[in-house]
C-alpha cells in the first residue's frame, strides 16, 4: 500500500507545493492540505506505518527529515529547523522520537 492508496494523488501535490521553499513547512497545514486531517484514525495509523521507514514504530528525526520524500521521492529534505520544530511538535514525552499517538494528536489537536 502507498501513500496514494489513502490520499489523492492532487492534494499530495497541493500540499507539497505550498511547502517547496526552505522553511515554509508546517505539519498542521500540510496534514490539511493533504488531506490526512480527514482521515480516520485507522487511516492515519496506516499512513503513520508507510512514514516510519525503518518499522521501528516510531519516526526519528533522521527519518523525519525525509519526510517530503515519503509523499514524493523528489521532494526536497527538511531543513534542521523545521525537522525540531515538527519533532518538538509530536514527540509529546519528548524521547526524540514520534509514534503514531504523536502525529494523530498533532494532526487532531
């Protein structure tokens, strides 16, 4: 299964777009652009497996910079500041690490 099983492949675009300069990623923005806003929690525990490269049960920053990359492989890699600030934004037991939990809250919340 991929990403464009969950989502449409023109929101994925769309939310891409409007984060393609350095630094003008915002999770909360592009989880509405994309769509995932509106997915159900079984949804979202599935495109949160696709994300978690390594299948550790969580994303860690190094996976968390690659991030675009998972929607779109020639999307471009997180900048250091928006990969703290996305991970200071889910990782809520601050381990340094996101889990599923972490994105359902940042996404819903």
């Amino acid at each position: 299964m991929s990403l464009a099983d969950i989502l449409s492949p023109s929101d994925i675009a769309a939310a891409l777009r409007d984060c393609q300069a350095p630094d003008s990623f915002s999770p909360k923005k592009f989880f509405q652009i994309s769509g995932m806003s509106k997915k159900s929690s079984s949804q979202i525990k599935e495109i949160f497996r696709i994300l978690d490269n390594d299948q550790s049960g969580f994303i860690e920053e190094d996976e968390l910079k690659y991030f675009l990359q998972r929607f779109e492989c020639g999307a471009r890699v997180l900048t250091a500041s928006e990969t703290k600030t996305f991970l200071a934004a889910a990782d809520h037991d601050g381990d340094g690490k996101i889990g599923a939990e972490g994105i359902h809250l940042l996404i819903f919340i």
